[in-house]
C-alpha cells in the first residue's frame, strides 16, 4: 500500500471520529447536566523500518508509524448554567461530582449529573430519565412514605432531603461522589459509569429547586465541524493525488519496451 494513502486514510479516520463526537455533543446542547465529550489527537511515532528479503507486506504495513492517532477521547466536567425550576424534586450540582444511582455492576459504578428526580409510587426517589434509584450516602436507596413526602421540602445544601416540620433532622442524604475523569465512560441515558473506585465528594454543592444545563458550546462546536469538513476534503484529494500517482507509475513503469 502508498504510504501516502496510508496517512490520509488515517487523517480522514481521526477527523471522522471527532464529527461523531462533536454531532454528538451539539445533539445534546439542550440536555439537562450533559457533559460535552472531547478528542486528543496525538502524533504516531514512526517506528524504525527494516527492508529484508522475505517481509511480509502486511506486517510491514502494521509496522508504519507517523501520521496521527486518537489520543483521548473523554468527557470535560466543566460547569454547565444553573436554572432555577423551582421543582422540590430537582436539584443541580456545583463541583465535579455526580449522583450515584443504584445499578452498579461488578467493578463499575453508575453516575449522573443529571438532577431531574421523582418518587415512584412506592416513595423510592429515582432518576427521571433512567429510573434507576437514588443512593443516599451510605449506598442504600431513599424511599419516604405518603406523610413524608407531602413534607418534604426540597434539597439542602449538602443533598440532604429536607422535613419542613424539622428542618434539623432531614429524612435522608443523598450520596455525592467524585469520579475520575479518565475512567468515565458514557452510556447513555445521561449517565455514566465508573470502571474506578468512586470517593466522597467534599468540594460539590446541591442547588435545590435548580437543574444544570448542558456545558456543550453549540457556536464552537459548528466551527469545529466546519474545520473537521475541510480537513476530509483535503485529506480525500491527497488520496486522489496519490491514486493517480500509483496509476501512472503502473503505465509508465509496467509498460513493454
């Protein structure tokens, strides 16, 4: 295969990457406590190349360095807009934690910034959009009975869930918890989930009555696909280039004297 080729193929890859990445994100600049996901690209290191009678070309090939590769691709845990809702139910996050949610499978925990909540009617507080139960902050789901809930009122400050007839012994707290960035995987339903052991959060502060707005930036995002649109087109006329390079060597060179 022309080396050439070979980077520009790569080239397109990468960019193609990035444009589902950043769809994905504008897709989502209306969702409550999404967090926009971004891509590295890094330099692929050229690796020594050793011409011997014998090679294998398709080891050679896999061999090839230089060009580009996806270095990272990730979420960006920057704060998204406070909107007050004036929801009992709702609650926003200030920091970098998440809620944690019951669902967690073996070595993975199941996190959301998402503060849309609801009772179900059997008084367990759930995530709206996933339904999975809230935990408090000792992992057990938080149910209030009927006279509670006609009580309840609101979020306090550090996710506890408040009784208006006493205000100083809340009926629950809910559980907040940092993740680290590099181990968050997104998986839909605005959630995420955790391949790494979760802490404590002490630096998050719950907002009640409030929702988090998505931290995508729709204006950058537009002139990023735009640039990513340019990148394919000149990486596709290199491979033309280099196909109407390949095309005539083969007339030239394989022609009969």
């Amino acid at each position: 295969m022309n080396y050439g080729l070979y980077l520009s193929a790569n080239g397109i890859s990468c960019s193609q990457h990035k444009m589902n990445v950043l769809a994905n994100n504008l897709a989502n600049v209306n969702t409550t406590g999404f967090k926009q996901s971004q891509v590295v690209l890094g330099e692929r290191a050229r690796e020594p190349q050793h011409a011997t009678f014998g090679t294998d070309g398709r080891k050679l090939l896999e061999q090839l360095g230089g060009g580009t590769q996806i270095g990272y691709t990730g979420p960006t845990l920057s704060q998204g807009s406070i909107e007050t809702t004036n929801m009992k139910t709702d609650l926003a996050l200030m920091g970098e934690g998440f809620l944690r949610l019951q669902g967690d499978t073996k070595g993975e925990h199941t996190l959301t910034r998402d503060g849309r909540l609801r009772f179900d009617g059997q008084g367990t507080l759930l995530h709206a959009t996933s339904g999975l139960p809230v935990l408090d902050d000792r992992g057990r789901s938080i149910t209030l009975d009927g006279d509670q809930q006609l009580r309840f009122a609101g979020f306090g400050s550090n996710g506890e869930l408040l009784d208006r007839d006493d205000l100083n012994n809340p009926f629950a707290r809910i559980g907040l918890v940092d993740g680290q960035k590099n181990a968050l995987r997104p998986e839909g339903r605005n959630l995420f989930v955790s391949s790494q052991s979760v802490t404590p959060s002490a630096s998050t502060e719950v907002i009640g009555g409030a929702l988090e707005t998505s931290n995508a930036d729709p204006v950058t995002s537009m002139v990023e696909l735009i640039k990513l649109t340019r990148e394919i087109e000149m990486n596709s006329r290199m491979i033309q280039y280099q196909d109407a390079m390949i095309g005539q060597a083969v007339t030239s060179l394989g022609r009969v004297v």
